[in-house]
C-alpha cells in the first residue's frame, strides 16, 4: 500500500538503454521492487538536464519524447503487472485488478520553451504532473537553487493556468521561494511538492518553510517526503528515523492530511537505509514506533494520495 509521487527511474533506463530494464535492474525501483513493497502506484518521471542537453546539442523536448517511448515500451511489456494511470478513474481500475499504476510526470517544465501548445501535447501524451523548474532558471521562472527570490515569469503564469484547465498537477518542488506565493495566490486547486520536506528541520532552499506547508495544507496539496540525505539531515545517510521526523514535524504544522510519499528514488545518492522502494516495511514500522496510529499510516502511504489524484486529474 503505497503511493510515490516522485522517482527519476525513468532517466536510469534512457541512459542504461538497451542494457536495462523496468522488470528487474539494480537500481531503487523495478516491478519486481514495486510488488515487494504492495505499491499501489508510481509517479515516473520524465527528467530532463537542460544544461546537459545544451553539452549534447540535444533538444530537451525531444530528449522527453524519447523518455516517454521507453516509458510507454516498458509498461506495454509489463501489462499484466502494472499499467498507466492519467485518472482516479483508471487508479481505481487498476487498483481493484490487481495492477500498479504507473503515472507519467515531467521534471523541469522549461522543455516546453515559450510554446504553450507543447503543454497540450504532454498532456495529450498522457503527463499528469509537471515540475515547474528543475534547478536552473527556465522559461516558466526561477528555482530554489538560482539564489535569488525571483518568482514566475509571465509566461509562467500562464502555464499553470494552463495545467489547472487540463487538469495537470501543479509540482513546487525546485522552485523559489516566490514562485510558490505566485503559484499559490494565482490558483485555486490543490497543488503538490512532490519531493520537498521541512526547511526548519533540515534548512535547505529545496525544503518548504512552516507557511509554505500550512499553505499546501490548506489548499488540499500534498507533500511528497524525499529521501535525499541533503534534504533529511545534510549528513551522508538517510535513516528511517530520519524521514521520520521530518514527517511528524509537518504534520504538526500542515495537519495529516498533507504528508505523503516523494522518494526521489533513482535520483538521489548517498547512503539509503532504505535501500530501495522494497524496503518500505522499515517506514511503516518507525511510524508505528512513533505513535502513529494505523488509519494514519493509511493516509500518509496513500489515501492522501488518492485523495489528491480524485481532487485534480481529469
């Protein structure tokens, strides 16, 4: 029983392509992976280097068309295991089959360039969450990592205009610190940071302030918790306890309902006691051991999740 709403699997398999695949490989997650820890569904990513495809003389939009082929190749081969999922409707289905679902996302939305009807074709393509910037300055605003307080450009506004009609997730992770109040005072359903954790237990700018948690709360958002040591403790490891804490410490300030999972699996390094998505049973237990209570480990692996997934897929 889990929902994940961030990993970067995909991008593994597009530089290991022809050597590795979604069935079975060494890195954090596979199929295989998935059914040891009872997932009830994937958000991949389609992750994208712009400065990386820039040394390469490769078009970013393309590089994520490529992605999405290998993406869509991997599941058809899976089909019995686990399928795509752009809907509740076709969680719910998958769901009640038996099946994994597996949701496409995009990680920096800068490949769509100026061009707003790219957004349309991503969705048409089957993307149902996008994060806004990555870690360098795009087309659609600033990230966190930039270093100045700069928010979303106009075209930027735009954009999750855009993604609320199409009903595609808005994702925060990455950005700056203003472009999260430009996303929040500029729309109206909830919206995510998919792999984020709390600044004021571990100050890093890619972590989300007390507000800015109380804000995703009580728009209905949810917080996808990220394994990445430098975002848990700063330090070399990641430990259950660890996450843990960034867990009941949101919760204190955003209320249950908005913690869920953001792993960052496949895009993070350092040492894991997590090993990989199969080793899920080692959060259940800490968050057993820290009081909470079964209906809440519920709502954190995946209820809210779903509720997140019914509240703004179309």
């Amino acid at each position: 029983m889990l929902i994940d709403f961030h990993c970067d699997t995909i991008m593994q398999l597009y530089n290991h392509r022809g050597n590795e695949n979604l069935r079975s490989n060494p890195f954090h997650i596979d199929i295989e992976k998935l059914q040891k820890a009872k997932s009830f569904a994937q958000f991949f990513a389609l992750f994208i280097d712009m400065e990386e495809c820039k040394d390469l003389s490769k078009k970013p939009y393309q590089v994520a068309l490529e992605m999405g082929e290998i993406f869509k190749k991997e599941i058809n081969e899976n089909k019995e295991i686990i399928a795509y999922a752009g809907s509740i409707n076709d969680y719910l289905a998958n769901k009640n089959n038996g099946k994994i679902s597996a949701f496409l996302t995009v990680e920096e939305g800068g490949i769509i360039g100026n061009d707003i009807e790219k957004l349309n074709e991503l969705c048409k393509l089957g993307v149902r969450l996008i994060t806004l910037t990555w870690n360098y300055e795009n087309s659609i605003g600033i990230p966190a990592a930039d270093g100045r307080n700069l928010g979303l450009k106009p075209f930027g506004f735009e954009v999750i205009k855009t993604m609320e009609n199409l009903g595609v997730i808005i994702d925060v992770s990455h950005l700056s610190d203003k472009g999260f109040y430009d996303v929040y005072e500029n729309t109206s359903k909830p919206f995510v940071a998919s792999h984020s954790n709390s600044r004021s237990i571990c100050n890093h700018p890619r972590n989300l302030t007390d507000d800015m948690i109380r804000k995703i709360g009580e728009r209905g958002g949810v917080i996808g918790i990220n394994y990445c040591p430098a975002f848990i403790s700063q330090k070399a490891i990641t430990t259950v306890e660890g996450i843990v804490q960034h867990m009941k410490y949101i919760r204190n300030i955003g209320g249950l309902d908005v913690l869920a999972l953001g792993s960052d699996y496949d895009g993070i390094s350092g040492t894991l006691e997590m090993k990989d998505v199969s080793y899920n049973y080692l959060l259940i237990q800490e968050l057993e051991k820290k009081g909470f209570k079964i209906g809440d480990i519920e709502k954190i692996l995946f209820k809210n999740g779903e509720r997140l997934i019914k509240d703004v897929l179309k």
